[in-house]
C-alpha cells in the first residue's frame, strides 16, 4: 500500500510559505471534505484576532476529521480565505503549530468579505487516509 507523499519538484520555485506544491493520494485511501469553517467556537464565541479564528477553524476541521477517525495529520489540501493581507500572519502561525509535519497544499485567496462582518479567515479542507 503506498503512503500520501508530497510532492516539490526541483524544478520550480520553492513554496513561498510552509505548504507543499503538491500531494499524491493513492487510489486506495478514503478521502473527507469538508465545508467553509469559520473561527466561531461551539458557544457561538467569535474572536477579533485572525489567529484565534484560525485556530477554531482548525478545532472544528479536526471534529469533522474525528468522525471518520481521521486528524488534522490527514490533511492534504486547504484553501483559506482571509479578509484582508493583515490576517495572513495569525493564520500561518495557527497552521504551523497545527501542522508541524508535511504541510499540506494550501491556496490563500484575499476575498472582499465572509458571511458576516466579524469573521476574518475561513478553511476548508480536503484529507486523505487508507
């Protein structure tokens, strides 16, 4: 059975951040989606900093992951959505605690705004497990 592996090619330019260029999933692994999470704990809590949120987007990415018996280590893609440039710090500092081992690809898009005001970053994520 073959292992997720990433992949960075020495023929491009290295990942400008902590994420890999790429992640191989055999056909054999099951695969999770999940939805947009915003940093809103289970209380409804909404923190202002953008890595307090990261790190409840993270919280609840992880209880999705947990019922199928995966953790954020399964993790092979995230696109995250920052309302603004200043929010990027907060967020790489909450994903790099939460993934010390291989990063996962990522795209990181600047948008307009989240569903409501007070939210600053959301993440989705796709993982993979055999």
């Amino acid at each position: 059975m073959r292992a997720v592996r990433a992949l960075s090619p020495s023929s491009i330019l290295p990942p400008l951040a902590r994420y890999s260029h790429g992640m191989a999933v055999p056909a054999d692994h099951r695969l999770v989606f999940t939805a947009g999470q915003l940093g809103v704990g289970p209380d409804g809590r909404i923190p202002e900093d953008s890595e307090a949120q990261a790190d409840l987007c993270f919280a609840n990415i992880a209880a999705i992951l947990a019922e199928d018996g995966m953790t954020l280590a399964n993790v092979v893609r995230l696109s995250v959505y920052v309302t603004a440039r200043e929010h990027m710090p907060g967020y790489r500092q909450s994903r790099d605690r939460h993934f010390s081992g291989t990063p996962p690809t990522t795209t990181l898009i600047v948008v307009a705004g989240l569903v409501r005001p007070e939210f600053v970053i959301e993440i989705e994520a796709i993982a993979a497990a055999s």
